[in-house]
C-alpha cells in the first residue's frame, strides 16, 4: 500500500489538472466562432498534409510498379567492367627499362555478350535468379505508308521474355504469343502505333543501322503507362534483330535477368558483375533520375503545404491572445485565490493543444475520405504525360497520420506558448486596481 504522503500528492494532482481542463475547455466554449474557424483551419492543413503524402507516395510507387512489371530486375550489358587491352608499343629487348603501351579502347567495337549461351548457362546456376532473356537493341525508322517515325526496336525471345516481366499483360491488341510464331512480327507501343496510324496487321517497313529495311507485320500493340516507353519503343523476334543490327548469331545486346526477390537484387547484381566481367546494372539505377525527379517535386509540395499548419499557428495564437485579453480580470482573481504561474501557463497551453488535437483528428478523418473519393475517381493524364493511368494512385500508411497528428500538435503548442506566458506574467493587483 503506498504511503499516506503519495496519496495525498496524487490526489492533488488530479485535482489540478481536472481544474486546468474544465477551465480550458470552459474558455473555448466562451469563444465558440473562433474556435470553429481555428479548429477548421487546423482540419484543412491536416487534411492536405495527409492527401499531399498519400498522392506523392502513389506517384512514386506507381511508378516503381510499372517498372518492376515491365522491366528485368537486372541488365548485363555487353560493355566489359575491365575493358580489353591492346598493345601499341612495347620495350625493346636491348631496353634497360621495361615498358609496354597499351590501349583499353578499341575503336568500332560493338558492345556485345559473345557468345551469350555461356552465360545463360551461368545464369541458370545461380539459385537467386529465376528469368534470364538475352536481347539485342537498335534504332531504326518506322515507315507506315507515307508516316515515318524513328524508333527504338528491342530484339527479344518472347518464351524467355515471360520469364522477367510482364509485357504479355501490357498487350492491348494481339498477343505476345503471336510474336513467338510470326518471323517478322513486332509489338508496337500503342503511342507509336498511333503516331504511324497503324494497326493491327499492318504491314509496317524497319530500316536498322545497317541500312536495310524490313517488312513487318503488327502483331500486337502494347501499352506499359510510361509516356516515352510506349512512345517510342517496339520489340520484334531476336533472329530478326541480330540480322537488322548486323550482330552475329551467338552474340547479344544484353540479358535481362529476373531475381526470386527484390531483396536480392544488389547482391546477385554484384556477384554477376564478378562473375561474367560485364558491367550489370539494376532496375533502381536505371530509373534511379525518374525516381528522383518525383520524390524531389513531392518534398517541395510537403514544404509548401507545411505552411498551412503556420498559418493555423498563427490563428491558434490569435484566439489565445484574445482570450487572455478578454479574461485579464478572471485570471487575476485566479492568481489572487492561490492559483500558480504554472497552472496559468497549464490553461493556455493545454487549451492550444486541444484545438490542435481536434484538428488532427478531424483532419486525419477528413484526409481519409478524401484520399479514397479521390483514388476511386476515373481520370485521363493526357497523351503526353510522363506516367499514364486511367486512375490517381495514392497509398496510405499509418505513418503518414501520426507524422500529420504530431505536427499539428506541436505547431498548435509552440503557438500557445506565447499568450500562456502572457496570462501568467499578469500582475494582479493591476489588473484588479484597473
């Protein structure tokens, strides 16, 4: 059983602090107008914070998901990590030095995996790898009619395609199976396909590097949501491209690989890098500019709607103030029954955090449905934007409501700090004689 001295203090206590809330609360009732518009005020900042978070998350990992789908998790490209040396000039046998100059670039030289079965084999062996598709890539120019457009074209075998990626689901018109039996099939992307006014089956001319031109027919149209992907880009059978790009037939462009988890990927990403002596590179390196762009734009909008929360401060302050304005003779005569400083200070500190607590939740509520009415809504991004969906994606996490609910907080008690030391440093005596 605790002392009778701790009973007594914690009886104390409670009775303080059940004086310091029924008196805060008794001062926001008295001012009923401004505490809506303050409390609102603080709702708004609250509700924007959260949406601002959920919608910059969902651009991001919209984004990050559209690779993931369609992209290998790793590329080797043909380009060695130690390049090749060539000897220009060695000592001679008389020299009493020993020197040799070499060079490390070869001019003309393709970068190329030759021969590249040695290295799928490799691949198979490694257990943290369940997708490996050599490719070959080019440029080229898309002739439909009279209709040209210059395009990327990917040589891939669509079999070992499936195995790293998700382009089949891509497909809108035709199939990726189509490509696997028709010789001198290709995919368009559908921005392409609109740019040439092609469609399906259409017979449309490749010219590649080497100057000769191909007739292909449309087998398929695929739209991936990435404005410059499906702008640009084309895949046609692997044999097709190795003779439009002048590669031999045991050689590549690169091998797209496909790991059992993203956990894995740095680690098989540098072991592969030692293993085959190309260079690798992962799917967060290649889109790392993208990624960054987005993330960049959404600290800048966090910033900018953080000041809301200060506008909210300033108003939280305001209806302080006014309070300990309109309630000097009231605190007075509370500091001259015995009430101390600090139960002053207690009153208006107390009172701020309240209406920042309302607002928060309010706010986190409010964000909430907003977030989900604004997810569930149809919309067009228009052809030429970066990232394309019939729909705003946005993600909410738990975090996102605490963070918003701790700013709101302590933005709501910086704000009372001032009118709290205020109403404490009133004298009395003045306030009564006056």
């Amino acid at each position: 059983m605790p002392p009778p001295e701790n009973i007594v203090w914690h009886a104390a206590l409670r009775e303080r602090w059940r004086f310091v809330f029924s008196i805060a609360l008794r001062h926001l009732a008295g001012k009923k107008r401004q505490t809506i518009l303050v409390v609102s005020g603080v709702t708004i900042g609250s509700m924007v914070m959260i949406l601002t978070l959920a919608l910059g998350e969902g651009i991001v990992q919209d984004i990050k998901d559209k690779i993931i789908e369609t992209s290998p998790y790793i590329v080797i490209t043909g380009e060695k990590v130690t390049p090749k040396e060539t000897q220009l000039y060695p000592s001679g046998f008389d020299s009493s030095v020993s020197y040799s100059i070499v060079s490390r670039v070869r001019p003309n030289e393709k970068k190329q995996i030759k021969p590249y079965a040695g290295t799928m084999a490799l691949l198979a062996s490694i257990r943290t790898i369940d997708g490996a598709a050599p490719f070959v890539f080019t440029r080229g120019v898309l002739r439909y009619r009279t209709v040209t457009r210059q395009g990327l074209i990917k040589g891939i075998v669509p079999a070992l395609e499936r195995t790293i990626g998700n382009l089949e689901a891509t497909v809108v018109t035709g199939s990726l199976n189509e490509l696997s039996f028709t010789k001198d099939g290709v995919l368009l992307g559908s921005g392409l396909a609109r740019k040439l006014r092609a469609g399906y089956h259409s017979h449309v001319s490749i010219t590649g590097e080497s100057g000769t031109t191909f007739r292909v027919r449309v087998v398929g149209i695929f739209s991936s949501g990435f404005g410059a992907v499906d702008d640009n880009n084309a895949y046609i059978n692997l044999v097709l491209a190795q003779l439009m790009n002048n590669v031999p037939a045991d050689a590549v462009s690169g091998i797209g690989v496909h790991t059992t988890s993203l956990d894995v990927v740095n680690e098989t990403s540098a072991r592969l890098r030692t293993a085959t002596g190309y260079r690798t590179e992962t799917w967060e390196e290649a889109n790392e500019n993208v990624i960054t762009l987005f993330k960049r734009n959404n600290s800048i909008t966090l910033f900018l709607v953080l000041f809301v929360f200060v506008v909210s401060g300033f108003g939280i302050a305001n209806v302080l103030i006014t309070i300990v304005l309109h309630k000097r003779h009231d605190i007075a005569i509370m500091k001259s029954m015995g009430v101390s400083r600090a139960s002053i200070e207690w009153i208006f500190l107390v009172e701020g955090i309240l209406l920042g607590v309302i607002g928060a939740v309010l706010g986190g509520i409010a964000g909430h449905l907003l977030t989900t009415l604004i997810s569930s809504l149809p919309v067009s991004y228009g052809e030429s934007a970066v990232v394309r969906n019939d729909h705003i994606v946005t993600v909410e996490r738990a975090s996102f409501y605490v963070l918003t609910a701790v700013f709101s907080i302590v933005i709501s008690a910086v704000s009372s700090l001032g009118p709290a030391r205020r109403a404490a440093r009133l004298n009395p005596v003045e306030v009564l004689r006056g």
